[in-house]
C-alpha cells in the first residue's frame, strides 16, 4: 500500500498541495452546492474567468494577484446586476458579455506586456505542486468566512434554493441574499485561484456539488458529500499526476468529473431497480 | 425595412472604402509606419538609422536577431517580431507583427517548433515560396531522446517509458551554442546576400572570427570544471551542454518548451536526480515556474540561479549574451 501514501509523507510539495486542493474542497463544498442549487454554474465560470485581466494587471503593476482578482471580480457582479437592471436583456446575456469581455482583456494584457511573468497559462491552471504557505492561509481565511457566512444566512440562502417566493414570503430580501452568494462564489474563486488556477475552481465548485445534489436531500448533507467527494478528487488527482506524470490540476478536476459520472451512472441504476419493486410488490400484495 | 437597408448600405459603403484605402496603401508608407513601431521592440543591437530607408530583415527573436544584424549592418534594418522580455515559446503575434512578417525582404526564424504562435503563418510564408530561412534545417539537429532522461535505473524505469513521447522530438535551443550557429552562419550569409542583392563576405568573415573566438573562451572556461551537471527550467541547455562537455540531468519542466506542465511524478523524479548526482544549483529561466522552482529549492538545499537564455537580458551582443550566461553557469558549478 505503500504507492498510496509515500508519494505524500517523501515529498512536501506534494503534502502542501493537498492540503491546499483540500482547503479548495472544503471551500466549493459549501459554495458549490449553492451555485448548483440556485443554477449560478455560469456565473461561476463567468467570474473565474473574468479574474484574469485583474490578475494579469497586478502581476504587471506589481501588487499582489488577490488584489486584482478582487477588484474584477467587483467589476464584473457590479455590470452583471446593471446591464440586468438597467436593460431588457437576460442575466446569462449580462453575465456572457462580461465574461467574454474581461477574459479578452486578460489575454490582451498578457500578450503585450513585454515582461510578464505570470503567463495566461499559469493564471489558469495555477502551480498547485508549487504553492506557498501564504496562499494556504488566505484560503483557511476564506474557508472560515464562508463558512461563517453559511451558517449565519443558512435559512434564507436554503429557502433560496427552493423557491425565491418562499424566501420572499419569509420575510428575507431575495436580491441582498443573491448578491451574498455571488460574493461567496466570488470569494471562492479569488482565494482559490493562486495555487490551483481558475481552471480547478470551477471544476471543484461544480462536479463535487453536482454529486452531492444527486445523493442527498438535505443542504447540509449536500456540502458533507461534496466535501467527501472533493477531497477524494484531489487525493486521487494528486496520487495519478505522481504515478503518471499527469498535471496535476487537470487530473483533480478530471476525477471529480469522473466521480459524478459514476455517482449518477450508480443511482439512475438504483433508481431503476427500486422503481422496477414497486409494482412487483403490488402484485405480490393480491 | 429602409431603414434596414440604409444601414446595409452604409456598411457596404464603408467596407468598400476600407478595402479601397488598403489596396491604395503602397508599400512605402506601411514600411515607414512599421519601421516607428517597431522601434520599440527591436533588439537592443539593431542600430537605428531610419534617415536611410534600408530594407527590413525580420528575425523572430532577440538573440538571433543580435547575430543577423551584426551580418547586415548598413545593409538592412533588422526588425524583431518577439519583444526581449517575453517568452518566446508561448509569444502570439498581433496582426501588425503578421504585416510586417509578410512585407520583409527576408525573415529568419529558429524553427523547430520553437517559436510556437508563429509557426503556422511563417510555413504559410514559406509554402507560398516566400523568404523564409529556418535555422534549424542548416544545423545538426539534436534530438530530445532517452539520453535527456534522467536515467536513474530501478524501479521508475518504467515510468520513464510512460513519459518518454514527452522527450521525443527536436530540440530548438540552438542559440545557446555558438558552435551550432557557426553551423548556419554560411547558409544564412548567402541566402541574406541574394535576397539583398549584395557581397555579405567580409561581414560572414568578421562574424565567423568572432563566434570561433568566442567558442574558444567558453570552451577554455568549462575545461576548467571538474565536472558539469546541469540541472534546469525546462530542457534548454542541451546544444551547449553537448558543446562544452556538460551534461543535462533534470529539469523544472522536462520538456522542450515552457508550455508544458510539470506533473507530481516528475518533480518528485527531479528531486531523486539532484540527490543523486549531488547537484547543488538549479539553472531557472524566463518561463519557469517559479513557485514550483523555489519548493524545489527548498526540498532539496539547492541554490536558484536564474540565467537570461532565451532574451538578451540587457546584453548587447550575441557574445556578449553568452559570456553572461555561461559565466553564470561556470561560476556556480566551480
């Protein structure tokens, strides 16, 4: 058994990778499974693409990528609610002219700064075997915010994920609610992008959530089997780029990818065959 | 419905001038517009003497670049495609840098897949029966084989196998050799000449002395090393190490460009090889991953040295440019 945890106790990038693509788990365990919930998948993808231009721009001037990740990540929520307002044209519209638009810009700057360092590559698929101790604490940072913030608006984002008229009947203001969970989604991707790229992110905040919503029927047991599923992703991930040469980025996301296509393989099976009992014991019954 | 149509028209209108005012654009003035722009990202060698209007000899990058002017001074401008600074590996051209490869009188690219973003349009150029010299069809090509491997035996023998599609192909770092561009020197020169329509002979002469001088004195310098392992960014220094009796045992990113990812099993390989030949100095470039460059370091007690190996790096001669980075090497393996 000793394939299954040398690579691990031998090699400290490897240890600090995990730790990191964990916290990252943990972390889309509990935002993920709003944005599947809530059906906030493109807006996702939407702000952990439209980071890059910010990304690229403080590498450039200098300060650090957290910085200007946050600020297009501003700039992105704020024109997707204004074109949404302000026009007739449908949220996926706003947000899909955002994404492109801010991606486009990234790529510009990228390609005509004549020193850059951190090419778009990087920006996207992160350096997880090469993450640094301060990107784990801001992503600690950030998995106790979010988790804080999960508690606290439990009830409103739960009721959310329902029906926003239940949430309205109930008293709660649906779009400060909505605009909380795109600031989590958005807090997600910032403190994630920097070791595991913004590639990882979204598969991590997706597939992990995905299989959770399948299995359970409580939120909460939702984000446990998310969390479950993401944290075996990135050991199984990290454990095939060792022994396979494979990236390491893109096998997490490949397995938790996997492990979803084999979580609804399992239950359409199950479904069928508790479906198939049904009437074979009303038959039974006369 | 008309207004519809008047809109149509406008556009038509419009395009139609556009095209009109493309095909009027002779190719004097375009010259003299690419000439200023390139100004700011020509090589640091290329001496600016735009009261003349010489012909422009494209290079791709800056260190080729520095060689070829030093060919056609006084005879051409010498415009470089690939800003010194960026990676040319993973460079993207803008539509003007297409204009002004197609408008050259003569266009020297390394070839052999390096200069990735532009590969497709200078073969186009090429196919078209355009002036395009590749270097690497006038050098002895060294292949990226088993021997890059960082051969330690036992058990990830196999593994090696499984990777080894990743060190097939060429490698195109033939620059930092200045033997392998004494190779292509007399095929360029007479190539330029014709395309120039002029006696390039005593500049081929002056610059062959110079690269054999030069050859000379990194071949002294290295002679003096006990013994020379390299470990660096990604697979780079194969021509010199091969010229100068040295040998590659590990990289970063073992692969012929920066675009590659490394996986876990190769750093963890990686780590293994500097413990095993004792390496003590890590040769990091532009396009290394740094983060995972310094873990590196941290794992295993070796020392980063970063060399400038595919921008000039502030030099301002081919010579001077390999002086600096084989000094570099020499002195932190002595």
């Amino acid at each position: 058994m000793s394939w299954l945890v040398d690579p691990f106790s031998t090699n400290e990038f490897l240890r600090q990778a995990l730790l990191a693509s964990v916290l990252v788990a943990l972390l889309c365990a509990i935002t993920g499974t709003y944005v599947v919930l809530r059906g906030l998948s493109f807006v996702g993808d939407a702000l952990a693409h439209g980071v890059v231009p910010g990304i690229a721009a403080a590498l450039l001037i200098g300060v650090s990528g957290i910085f200007g990740a946050a600020v297009s990540a501003a700039v992105m929520m704020t024109g997707i609610s204004l074109i949404t307002r302000k026009s007739r044209l449908s949220s996926d519209t706003a947000i899909g002219l955002l994404f492109v638009g801010m991606l486009a810009l990234g790529v510009i700057i990228t390609s005509r700064s004549r020193t850059f360092v951190g090419d778009i590559t990087r920006i996207l698929f992160g350096e997880l075997l090469g993450v640094k101790p301060s990107d784990l604490w801001w992503q600690f940072v950030a998995l106790v915010v979010v988790g804080v913030v999960a508690i606290v608006a439990h009830r409103p984002f739960v009721l959310m994920s329902i029906d926003d008229g239940l949430a309205r009947t109930s008293g709660f203001s649906v779009p400060i609610f909505h605009s909380l969970m795109l600031v989590l989604v958005g807090i997600t991707v910032i403190a994630s992008f920097q070791s595991v790229g913004t590639l990882l992110v979204l598969g991590m905040l997706i597939a992990p959530a995905a299989s959770g919503a399948l299995i359970a029927r409580r939120v909460s047991t939702m984000m446990l089997v998310a969390a479950a599923y993401g944290v075996l992703a990135s050991y199984t991930g990290l454990l095939a780029s060792y022994h396979f040469n494979f990236a390491a980025g893109g096998s997490i996301v490949f397995v938790a990818v996997v492990l979803f296509a084999i979580t609804a393989l399992v239950r359409s099976v199950v479904v069928r065959r508790a479906a198939d009992e049904i009437p074979h014991q009303h038959e039974h019954r006369h | 419905m008309t207004k519809h149509r008047t809109a149509a028209l406008a556009i038509t209108f419009a395009l139609g001038t556009l095209g009109l005012s493309c095909s009027s654009n002779d190719s004097g003035t375009t010259d003299a517009a690419t000439d200023a722009a390139n100004e700011t990202t020509a090589a640091p060698t290329t001496t600016a003497a735009p009261a003349v209007d010489l012909p422009d000899v494209v290079v791709t990058y800056s260190v080729l670049a520095s060689v070829v002017s030093e060919l056609v001074a006084g005879v051409a401008d010498v415009v470089t495609i690939i800003p010194d600074g960026q990676d040319p590996h993973e460079f993207e051209p803008s539509a003007k840098d297409l204009e002004t490869i197609n408008n050259a009188v003569f266009v020297v690219a390394n070839g052999l897949e390096f200069e990735e973003g532009l590969e497709t349009p200078l073969e186009r150029l090429h196919d078209d029966g355009g002036p395009v010299f590749f270097v690497g069809e006038h050098i002895t090509v060294r292949e990226m084989s088993e021997a890059d491997d960082h051969g330690h035996g036992d058990e990830t023998s196999q593994k090696e196998d499984d990777h080894a599609h990743d060190h097939g192909g060429v490698d195109p770092h033939l620059w930092l050799s200045p033997g392998t561009m004494l190779e292509m020197l007399p095929a360029l020169t007479a190539e330029l000449a014709t395309a120039l329509n002029t006696n390039l002979d005593a500049a081929l002469a002056d610059v062959t002395a110079e690269l054999t001088a030069l050859d000379k004195e990194i071949a002294a310098l290295f002679a003096k090393l006990d013994k020379c392992e390299l470990v660096t960014g990604h697979d780079e220094l194969g021509y010199f190490a091969d010229r100068y009796g040295c040998e590659t045992i590990g990289a970063v990113i073992p692969s012929s460009t920066t675009t590659s990812e490394a996986s876990a099993g190769e750093l963890a390989e990686l780590k293994a090889v500097i413990a095993e030949h004792g390496a003590t100095v890590v040769f990091t470039s532009l396009g290394t991953p740094q983060d995972v460059a310094a873990q590196v370091a941290k794992e295993t007690g070796v020392e980063l040295v970063e060399l400038s190996t595919h921008v000039m790096g502030g030099a301002g001669s081919y010579a001077e440019f390999v002086r600096t980075f084989a000094t570099q090497i020499a002195d932190a393996l002595a």
